[in-house]
C-alpha cells in the first residue's frame, strides 16, 4: 500500500516530509475539484428533474451510512469512489433547497453570493495556512466539540420550530467550518494527515457546511426566512 495513505516517517528528513505533504496538498485539492464538480452535477440533475425535498432524517441517515463506508475504504483506491458518493449524495440532496431558495425574490442574487463567500473563505483559510504555515493543530478538540453542539441544535430545530436556535446553528456552523478549512489545510502541511480521501471529505463537507449556513444566514438577513 502506498505510504500516503498511512502514515508520515517520523524519522524522514524534512525534505521527504515536506515532499509528502506537498503530494498529499495536491492530491487533495485534485480530489476535491472533482468532487465539487460530482455534487454540481448531482444538483444540477435533481433541480432538473425536478425532484422533491428530500427528507432531512433520511439524507443523513445516507450520509451517515456513506461516511461509514468512506472510513472502511479510505487506506485504498476504492475510498475515492466513495468520496464521490458522498458528495453526490449532498449534491443531489442540495439541490431542492437550492431551487427552493433561487424562487425567493432576489433567490439567484442570494446563492451566488454564498457560492462566492464560501469561495473566498477557502481561498481566505488555505492561504492563511498555507502562507503562515502555523500548525493550528490545538484547535481540533475545540472545532470537535463545537461541531458537536451546532450538530445537536441543528437536529433539535428539526422537530421544534426555533428559528432563533435555526440561525445561531447556522452562525455556529458558518464559523466553524471556516475554521476546520483552517486546520485541516494546516494539518495536511505539518504532516498531521497523511491520508488525503480522508482531508478531501474533511474540506468538502466544511465547503457544503459553510455555503448552507451561508445561505440561510443571508436569507434570513433579507427577511425572506
């Protein structure tokens, strides 16, 4: 099995290790173009064809499942079909909401401008990694656990209408993935992961986080929620 998708050497000179992280960055970011190109496709296809909203429960009970799946895969080549189910999976399921919120008045105006935010923020965070290269490793528990709360808020405004709960979970999820598009850039850089099907799923569902919170928060602001 290729050593990039195990573990780092701890005894390699910094060249070799900085040679594997670099070969990890790019196989990371190819795999994530491809990604983002896979779930446009997948929301093109359900806003063409018209498909209906799809249960909240049932799209993480997929994604669930799909991830379980991605972590069993993730040390082989299979791993990357997996990506690819996964974010097919969150494109399909996305684009419903998207032609929901592109029917609001001034809609169009409003998911462009959270495509082009949470296209800045990546751009905005890897930079900041890539060109600080500070090791950001301490903020993984905090980033767990707030994760974990905005999660349970989320899940919780499901069953109770709280819109007030609904936007600070989407404020919660906004800045949070922000900043896991932070760590995880830098964790590839400092040889903290090695595994780059495992950093493509990692940045692609902070991307897919941040543009829904996104979203609802720029909704919300218009008055439109």
């Amino acid at each position: 099995m290729d050593n990039e998708y195990r573990y780092t050497d701890r005894a390699a000179s910094p060249a070799v290790a900085g040679e594997q992280a670099a070969r990890v960055l790019r196989n990371t970011y190819g795999l994530l173009a491809m990604s983002l190109a896979v779930a446009a496709a997948a929301s093109w296809y359900a806003m063409a064809a018209n498909v209906g909203f799809i249960n909240p429960l049932i799209t993480l009970g997929v994604y669930f499942a799909l991830l379980f799946l991605n972590a069993k895969l993730q040390n082989s080549a299979w791993g990357i079909l997996s990506v690819f189910g996964i974010t097919g999976w969150l494109g399909f399921t996305t684009g419903p909401l998207i032609a929901a919120y592109a029917g609001l008045a001034g809609g169009m105006e409003v998911v462009n401008t959270a495509l082009s935010v949470t296209a800045l923020v990546f751009v905005g965070m890897s930079g900041i990694a890539l060109v600080t290269k500070k090791d950001f490793s301490f903020m993984g528990s905090f980033l767990m656990v707030g994760l974990l709360v905005a999660f349970v808020c989320a899940i919780v405004t499901l069953f109770v209408d709280m819109p007030g709960l609904r936007l600070a979970a989407s404020a919660m999820f906004a800045l949070l993935s922000s900043m896991v598009i932070l760590w995880q850039t830098s964790a590839i850089i400092h040889g903290g992961e090695t595994n780059y099907i495992r950093a493509t799923v990692t940045l692609f569902v902070s991307l897919y986080n941040l543009f829904l919170s996104l979203l609802h928060l720029l909704t919300a602001l218009g008055g439109d929620d």
